[in-house]
C-alpha cells in the first residue's frame, strides 16, 4: 500500500502589483489547503484598519527592522511603497522542517532575492483583469491618497513586465476561480513524480 510521508516543505512565492488582491488569495487559499502555511512578513508601515499583529504582518519600527537586516535575520527584503517589507529566514526554515509548504505574497523586488537563494521555489505572478479594475480597487480600499494611487499604477506598469519572469501567471479577475487555480499549482507541485518529491512511500505487508 501507499503511504504520505513527512516531507519538507516547498516554497510558492507570489506577486503582483498592490491592489490586485494576492494577500486575499494567499489567505483563503492557506485557509483550505492542508499543510500549506501563509508566510508572515514583517513591515514598518502602519497597521491598516483590521489588521492584526503577526497574524497579516508583524508591524516593527524602521530602527528594528534595519537591525535585522544587519543580523542577517531576512532571506529577501524591500523598500515598497517608501515602507520596507522583509521576510524571515527562521520563520520559513521552521515551517519547511515542520512538513509545511509556505507561501509567501512579496513584490518583484522581493521575488528576485528568492530566486537567488531558493530556485527550486515555485514563481507565480498575479495579474489584474486591466489597470483600470486595478486602480478602482485601489480606490475602493481608501486607505491611500489620490497622489499614492497614482504613485502605485505606475509602479504596477512597471511591476507587470516581470510576469514572464514567473513560472506561472493567474489573471484575478474573479476571486473565487483565482484561488481555484492558484490551488490547483499547489496540488499538481505535491504530486509530481520528479526527484521523489512526491513525498509516498511504498510498502508491502
């Protein structure tokens, strides 16, 4: 018979341009899945309305978190948005050891810090349906300026051009059947046959 090992886990990272829901997916989607973990990642800027502390980040001030770049505490940070952003090494290895797979939601700058260090990761970009949906969206949240709306469509231009740099590419255009496709790579990536990492083993009695 065939029986599910322990094995460790494996790393999905993605991104996309603020606004185009890739939190949202990661949640819901680690919410479903079993033995998949959301990544918590640290940031400097300000708690938005209902967010909690180390559950969607853990917010740290700038003198802090410039204090774990120098001990070497993060596999990939960034400067996003005039806010830095940074994911931690112990936080992942922890989880990986544990059997769980991790995902991360990080910008293209981010993105490319991983890709050096872990590129046997699993790359996957979230598109917009157009910029017009995403700059509605944005609006919607009215958590930023006129002038930071702005600011961040044209990042999101610039942010979309890296999408072939990714292994593969959701557009969210309707919430329910992103997460469906976003969880379909997850379940093809466990069940793939290559090296072994399929994680069964086989024995008789």
């Amino acid at each position: 018979m065939f029986r599910k090992s322990l094995r460790e886990g494996e790393l999905f990272i993605v991104s996309a341009p603020s606004g185009t829901g890739k939190t949202t997916l990661c949640r819901k989607l680690s919410a479903i899945v079993p033995y998949l973990k959301h990544s918590v990642s640290y940031t400097t800027r300000l708690p938005r309305k209902g967010e909690i502390n180390d559950i969607h980040y853990t917010f740290i001030s700038e003198k802090k978190f410039k204090a774990m770049i120098n001990s070497g505490e993060f596999t990939e940070w960034a400067v996003v948005h005039g806010n830095l952003y940074g994911t931690s090494i112990k936080r992942l290895i922890e989880l990986n050891r544990r059997g769980y797979d991790v995902i991360l939601d990080i910008d293209t700058q981010g993105a490319r810090q991983m890709k050096r260090r872990f590129k046997d990761a699993v790359y996957i970009f979230i598109l917009p349906p157009s910029i017009k949906v995403l700059e509605k969206r944005l609006k919607s949240r009215m958590s930023e300026s006129a002038q930071e709306i702005r600011r961040r469509i044209e990042k999101a231009k610039e942010e979309i051009l890296n999408y072939k740099n990714y292994d593969y590419v959701i557009i969210n255009d309707e919430l329910k059947k992103a997460v469906k496709e976003l969880e379909s790579i997850i379940i093809a990536r466990r069940l793939r046959t290559k090296e072994g990492k399929n994680g069964f083993d086989f024995f008789t009695r």
